[in-house]
C-alpha cells in the first residue's frame, strides 16, 4: 500500500481508489508517508480528510445513544443479582461479571459495526456455552482446573469482543493492531471514570454521613455495584465516538513509561542476582517473575501499536527494541524454571498452562525482537512490527481455549 501512495501522489482518482479498496490499510500507511511529504497540497487535503478532528464532544447518533442506555442498564441489572435473588456474590461474580462486560462491548460493536447476522448469531452462542460452562463446573475452590478457567475465559470473552471489533476484516492486521490501541485508549477512559466516580461517591457518603445518615453499606451494595460493569461501556462508548479524547495521551503515556520500565526491569534483573531468592524452587517468586513477564509484554504491545500511530520514532524504537531483549531473557528464564519444576515435581495443570503461555509468548516476542531489529537497524517499517504482534493472536486464543474449556476434561476437574 505505502509503495502504492507513492507511485499516485499526484494522482487523486488513484488515490481516493486505493482508499476505497483499503481504508484502514490507506489510513496507516498514508500518516507515515505524509510526514516525510507535508507540502504535497493533494497529501495535506488527504491529512485533513483522515485526521480532522473535532473539539466538541460527540454524543453519537441519537439510536446509537439510547442503545449504549440500553445495554449499560441490562448490564447493571445483571451485576445486581446477587443481592435481587440473594445468590452467594462470590460465586457469581468470579463466573459472570466478564461475560456481563464483555457481552455488552460485544453487542455494541456488534451493531457498530453492522455485524453480519450469521457472525452475530456466532458470538451470541459463543457467550451462551461460556455462560453455560462455567456456571456449570464443579464449585471446588481447591480445583485448579476451575481457576483456570476462572482465569482463561475472561481473555477468551475478550477476544470475541474483538471478533465483534474487527467486523467482517477478522484477518485485517491493521484491524487487530486497532483493537488492541483500543483496548490502550479505553483502559485510559475508565480509568478516568473511575476517578470521578470515586470523588462523587466520597463526596456523597460524606454529604450523607454529615446530615446523620450512614448510607455507605447500601451505597455501595446497590449503587456502586449497578455501575461498575457500565464504566467500560461508557468509556468505549466516549473513546468510539470523541476518539480525539485520548488519542493523542495514549502516545505520551507509552512514550513515558517505556523507558521507565526499561530502566526498573534492568535494575530488577541485577538485583534478583544478588537476591537469595530461587526462581526454581520458589513457587510465589515465580508468579511473580511471570506476572512481571506478562506486564513487560502488555507495555511492549501498547507502546508499538500506539507508536504506530505517529511517525515512527528511532529513539521510541530502539527503547522498544531493547525492552523486547530484555523480555525475551525474562521469558526464557520463566520457562526454563517451569520446566524445571515439571521434571522435578510432576504435571499438574497450573504448570502446563504456564509452560504452554511462556511459550507462545517466547516464540511471539522472538519475533517481535527480530522486527524491531530490523525496524532499528535497517529501518524497515513499524507496520512489520505490528504484523508480528496481529499475526500470533490466533495462537493465544486457541491456547486460550484448550486452557478454559479443555483442561477440566483432560485433569478431571481437580
């Protein structure tokens, strides 16, 4: 596409042509040609036409509005169960409140993105088995199999959110690099509604407790709980139709902490050196060390498809680069202690989904490392960097699935 651009620069019917054949494809490769082209007058008018943004809030449509009302007042309802048919809250929302989540952002893609019937029917019944499953398995709270599960489908759910994001184009690169920006911008949102949430009820039960009634115990039973699955509703809801909120603080952030997270992950290397901790023998230490691994890897795949965005930064990229290296010793040395403890100790589930995750994440930041590698040194395209990212998710979600739905089956539920 960018070598397209290139060849028509001047040719406005070639290019409005490639736009129809590929608007997303377009779109990403046209911002990094255009920062190298910016008096081309016919680039500018496309730059204009791509990014224009406008400062005023938009509400959306008046139909996409009462439908967001909609969904977010289903979904407080169904938050609100336990304490409507008096069901034990703990069981409940260990199991359901990510179907609730995720069902709701799923149907307001859904719609859209003018899903196709077939394709919307799918995820219905994908939720309707997850729903049916995992209320179903056995209530052991020593079974392992069951928290993962507990675990696993939550991020499965996730991914058919992104099923239903990505629309007709499941196999769109670009459209996958965009749902995880999303995922970047949205945390950011709710983040943000939360805070103000935060303030408001502080200021209420104050309020409250000052005039001589003590409303906390029922504030936060019904209130807070009715609205807590509805932040991230509202938050993609705002992030969708005022993407000018935080498109342009999601770069700043990653640009920020990536370097900061170099810096601490290095310095926790060394220090681990002189530690009496481990790795091997130490079970929490090892959680640990792979929650630290999966942290890294959240921040790498931010910081890229946010970067992607801009102009591509040959500092940003080699700060990257550098942290991908960094990772890829961490996960290395994460899979080398787990198998480790499965020569030594046995199999058990906990341990072979970790071995099969610290794999696939292994291979995928490999990958990952080569591209930046490439993109620093050769100064190829970040877009290649993205593809190695998009290109393995199918891989973490058919892990995801033998984990949550498999797993149970093959350990007998202990």
């Amino acid at each position: 596409m960018k070598n397209e651009i290139l060849l028509h620069i001047d040719n406005p019917k070639e290019l409005e042509k490639l736009y129809r054949d590929n608007k997303t494809s377009f779109k990403t490769e046209f911002n990094l040609i255009f920062t190298e082209h910016k008096e081309s007058p016919i680039l500018q008018y496309w730059n204009e036409r791509l990014n224009f943004q406008s400062a005023e809030i938009s509400w959306g449509s008046k139909k996409e509005l009462i439908f967001v009302l909609i969904i977010s007042l289903i979904a407080g309802c169904l938050a609100s169960i336990p304490w409507l048919f008096k069901i034990d809250s703990e069981f409940f929302y260990t199991r359901n409140i990510s179907l609730i989540i995720f069902a709701a952002l799923s149907a307001y893609f859904s719609r859209k993105n003018a899903l196709p019937l077939k394709k919307t029917l799918f995820t219905g019944v994908v939720f309707l088995i997850a729903l049916i499953f995992i209320n179903f398995l056995p209530a052991n709270n020593n079974s392992n199999t069951l928290a993962l599960s507990l675990i696993h489908i939550p991020i499965f759910l996730w991914m058919v959110v992104g099923f239903s994001y990505v629309g007709t184009e499941v196999n769109n690169n670009d459209q996958r690099i965009k749902f995880l920006r999303y995922n970047g911008e949205l945390l950011i949102m709710s983040g943000l509604i939360l805070i103000a949430g935060g303030v408001l009820t502080g200021i209420t039960i104050g309020l409250f407790t000052v005039s001589g009634f003590d409303i906390k115990e029922f504030y936060f039973e019904h209130i807070v709980i009715f609205c807590l699955p509805i932040i991230p509703i509202l938050g993609t809801f705002l992030t969708q139709t005022n993407p000018q909120l935080v498109n342009k603080v999601s770069p700043v952030i990653a640009k920020i902490f990536s370097p900061l997270v170099l810096i601490t992950v290095i310095v926790y290397l060394i220090a681990i050196l002189f530690s009496n901790k481990n790795l091997y023998n130490d079970r929490e230490f090892l959680m640990l060390f792979n929650c630290l691994l999966i942290g890294v890897i959240a921040i790498i795949l931010f910081s890229i498809s946010t970067t992607s965005k801009q102009n591509n930064s040959q500092v940003g990229s080699i700060i990257l680069f550098a942290l991908s290296v960094i990772t890829v010793i961490i996960s290395g040395i994460a899979l080398s202690a787990i198998l480790f403890r499965i020569s030594t100790l046995g199999i058990t589930p906990n341990r072979l989904a970790v071995v099969g995750a610290n794999l696939l994440m292994l291979i995928n930041l490999f990958w990952i490392s080569f591209q930046l590698f490439k993109t620093v040194f050769k100064k190829s395209a970040i877009s290649n960097v993205e593809n190695a990212i998009a290109s393995f998710i199918p891989f973490y979600i058919l892990w995801t699935i033998i984990v949550s739905f498999v797993f149970p089956f093959i350990f007998n539920f202990r």
